[in-house]
C-alpha cells in the first residue's frame, strides 16, 4: 500500500473541498492515485446527492446572467439558509447561470449535461451536495432574448431570493433596471390585460358579481360596479397597469413610455414558492445531522 502523506491530502482537500478524512480515505482507496482519489469523492458525493432524493431543498438562490443579447435566470435550491450563503453554493449559482446563458439549453436535463469547470454542471451540483451536505438542484431557468435596439435590466433584491429580468425597448438599462426592481417588489402575474387568459377574467367576473348581488346592489347598477373593480383586478395583476413604486402618481407603462420606451417581456423568479416546505424543529434538525 502506498504511503500517503499530508502534502497529497491537503493537495486533494484543496481541489475537492471534502474533509481531512474523507480525503485521506479516498487516496488510501486508490493507493494514493490522485485521479482515482478524486473519482471516488464524486461517487461518494453522487450516492450521497442520489441519498437525499427525498429531501425537501426549498432555500437558494435566483441568478441572472447576461451575455450581449442573450440573459438567463436561475434559480438553483439548497435545504437550508445557511447553506444558501455559503461561497461554494453561490459560486456554483453564478457559474450554473454563467453556462446557461452562454450555452442556451432547452431543458433541465440538457443544462445538467452541459461541460462545468469540473466536469459537467450536474457533477458540479454532486459535488456541492457533497461538500456542503445538503441536496442541491438546478430547480429552474429561463433563456431570454433581446433585440440590438432593446436593453435589459435585472434585479436581485435581498441577495437573490427574488430575481427579476425585464426587457425594454426604446429606453436605457436605468429604466429597465427601475422596472426589474418594481417586478420584484410586486409580483405581477401578466404584462397587460391582453395577455391575461379568458376563463380567468371569466372566473374573476362571475366572482365579482355574486359578490355585488350579495351586497345587496341593486341589479341595473351590479354590472358597472364589477366593471369597475374588474379594472381594479387588472390593474393588480397586470404590470403595466400597476401603480410605479418609484412614482405612485402613474403607472408603470406611464412612467416606461415617459421615458421612451415600451415594456417587451419580464420574468420574476422568488426562492422556494410553490414548494412545500417540511417544519422541522431545532432538535429533529441535530438528531437528523447526526444520523447522516
């Protein structure tokens, strides 16, 4: 058996991130082989990222990276907070988006695939998983595209737990950057009322009626009253149509057109929503740390 010295573990703790034993382990497995040492980390690091399958990773971080005309948003999830503002995590946040940007997959499976700084992004995550010791997915993306006469402007507000991406034309990246930040601040579901489907209006209206007729309206003035509070609903909803952040006294297409621009697109990406989230209490979270 090969004699394995410290400058070889500390050489491999370096480049893997994995503990003193663990890397002392792997290159007494490989009979102080480097390369082979480094094989058996991702192994380990895959069957214990394929071991916490059943892990709920609701924390993270959103990204957005862009490249000329070209931008992407990321959000990529740990198991917890603490892990989310870890360096190693947020540097494999920004270097995933990096990737996807440049390279443009059309799926998650196809982004896990494509070529990392190690390897392929998915062994990156692996080995993240490993070195962290919390699950850690690509949970989602978005590939944007602009034109040379547009611009676009992103946002991440409180370190990237919501990240926004606008697109602008006819105005600078400030005003993109205005819209983005407003985006974050009030989650609108659509850009205008065009884009909003017809059975939700439909659902929305019979909703707001039985509503009236309950309040005991008469019925003649019932249909201008859910007139105008389906207006009101839009204007919550629809981006456009909302009241600016920066400048309540007109809207957010007010204050675009103002500036000489129009709204193109936009896309807002929170951490964790729609996941559901398991309670644990801070006893159940040690016992489960000691178990592993």
């Amino acid at each position: 058996m090969a004699k394995i010295s410290a400058a070889q573990v500390k050489e491999l703790r370096e480049k893997t991130g994995v503990g003193m034993m663990d890397a002392k382990k792997a290159l007494v497995a490989a009979d102080g082989d480097f390369a082979k040492a480094t094989d058996i980390l991702r192994e380990k690091g895959a069957a214990k990222a394929e071991k916490k399958n059943d892990k709920v990773a609701a924390n993270g971080l959103a990204r957005v990276a862009i490249h000329d005309n070209v931008a992407a948003i990321t959000e990529i999830n740990s198991e917890t907070d603490f892990v989310s503002t870890n360096d190693t995590f947020k540097d494999l946040v920004d270097m995933v988006t990096d990737v996807i940007a440049l390279k443009k997959p059309s799926s998650i499976e196809e982004a896990l695939a494509l070529p990392a700084t190690k390897g392929t992004i998915n062994d990156a995550i692996v080995e993240t998983t490993q070195i962290t010791g919390e699950k850690v997915t690509l949970r989602r993306f978005q590939i944007v595209e602009k034109a040379d006469n547009e611009v676009f402007g992103d946002y991440l507000h409180n370190g990237g737990l919501i990240g926004a991406l606008t697109v602008i034309e006819g105005a600078d990246e400030e005003v993109a950057r205005d819209i983005a930040m407003h985006v974050a601040a009030t989650n609108p579901e659509y850009l205008n009322k065009n884009d909003v489907p017809a059975d939700r209006l439909a659902h929305e209206k019979e909703v707001l009626t039985k509503e009236a007729l309950n309040e005991g309206k008469p019925e003649k003035i019932v249909e201008k009253m859910v007139e105008g509070r389906l207006h009101k609903f839009l204007a919550e909803i629809c981006l456009e149509d909302q009241q600016f952040v920066k400048d309540p006294d007109q809207t957010v297409a007010e204050y675009v057109a103002s500036k000489g621009g129009s709204i193109k697109t936009f896309v807002r990406y929170e951490v964790g929503e729609g996941i559901e989230k398991v309670e644990k209490s801070f006893e159940d979270e040690v016992r489960e740390q000691m178990n592993n």
